[in-house]
C-alpha cells in the first residue's frame, strides 16, 4: 500500500474508487442533501476537512495503537474532529448549520470516512494520508455537487441559490436563474429524484469508463500490429 504512486492516489479519489460513484459509501446525507449546490458543498466541505483531519491522526498513531482497539480509537478521532466542525459551522455559517441539521453530526458514521483511515492512512505516512484524504474528500463533494447542481437546474430552475449562506451577503448575486418564471419540477427536489439523478451519474461514469477501455485496447491493438509487422 506505501508504495502507491500520488498520482494513483490522486486517481483513486476523485475517479477509480471515488466514495460517490464506485464504493457508493456516505449514500444517506448524499441524497438527502444534494437538493441545492450550496447545501451540497457546504456538507461536501466539511466530509472533506474530517477525511483529512482524521486521516493525518490516524497515521500519526498508526504505530502506537494496539490493534484490537484500533476501530474505537478510530472512531473517537472522527468524532472529535466531526464535534469541532459541527460548533465551528454553528457560529460562522449558523443558517446552512441549521439546514444541514442531523447530516452534520452523522459525518461520523460516514462509512468512507472509517473505511480510509482503516484502509490507507492506518498503512501509510502522514504525507500519503493526507492526499488520500483530500482527494477522496473533494471526489465526494465533487459528486454531491453535480448532483446538486441537476436537482436545483431541474427542480428550482436556478444554480448557486442562498450563496450567501456560505459566502456571506455579497454572495446573493451569485444566484443564477436559468429559467424566468419557472414552476419547478417536483420528482427533482424529492428524494426519488436523488435516486434517478445518482443513477444518471453512475451511467454517465460507466459509459466514460468503456469508451476509455475501448480506446486503450485499440491502442494496444495497433501497437501489437506494428510490433508483429516489424
């Protein structure tokens, strides 16, 4: 496992085994948050800063801690680092804290969250943890985002509505309505819209991920015809 490459790692999180879309791990707050971009990146920020957090802790004490008792130090190290996000976003971004509600302190049974620092920051250095965890982390908040982004355009028609619940009043005129007098789609904004709009990204993913394959076997096609050719 050290010797994963960064640009493996890289890979990793925000493609080959993104939480979102391959390990299809933290699906709860996913769909249940992803109505809006804000509201997606706001919870997709803080996953991000408790993989990272608890990834350079985990490998920090990775030779210290006894391995029958790793989970719950795991666990508690989670925990710690979700409880400060959770009082720092209280007092800086108190209106999307209370939008957000239970899926904030819910970060700690984020399966993907346990599941890397088990898997990868428990095995290697703290530089490899913390690129591991903020790949994985952006590759997370990189999917609630577009999925947030099609449930808003389908079901509000507009894009970065209540911006300035993260960036403060200068940010209302981020909003974009992509449609004037827009009624709504009403399946978008409703939890089995989360569902159809997470499948359409898997699709979109798995049609990417043949087109790629076909493209590289041709290649190595030609290049074993040239070789026989010579």
């Amino acid at each position: 496992m050290s010797d994963t490459s960064y640009r493996q790692i890289i890979a990793d999180g925000f493609w080959y085994n993104n939480p979102g879309l391959v390990q299809l791990l933290g699906l709860c707050p996913l769909l249940a948050i992803s109505g809006t971009v804000v509201n997606s990146l706001g919870l997709g920020l803080a996953t991000t800063l408790t993989l990272v957090a608890s990834n350079l802790a985990v490998s920090t004490i990775r030779n210290w801690v006894r391995p029958e008792i790793r989970i719950p130090v795991y666990v508690l190290i989670i925990a710690s680092v979700v409880t400060a996000i959770e009082l720092s976003m209280n007092a800086y971004f108190h209106e999307l804290y209370l939008i957000l509600g239970i899926f904030i302190p819910l970060i700690v049974t984020n399966c993907a969250i346990i599941g890397r620092a088990e898997a990868f920051a428990s095995k290697n250095t703290l530089p490899r943890a913390f690129v591991d965890g903020l790949t994985m982390g952006l590759g997370f908040t990189a999917v609630l985002v577009a999925l947030g982004a099609m449930r808003e355009a389908l079901g509000h028609g507009t894009l970065f509505d209540q911006a300035h619940l993260m960036f403060g009043e200068a940010a209302r005129g981020l909003t974009i309505t992509l449609v004037e007098d827009y009624r709504g789609f009403l399946l978008a904004i409703l939890p089995p819209g989360a569902f159809i709009g997470l499948g359409l990204l898997l699709a979109l993913k798995n049609w990417i991920d043949d087109r790629l394959e076909r493209r590289e076997a041709r290649r190595r096609e030609a290049v074993t015809l040239k070789e026989a050719e010579a």
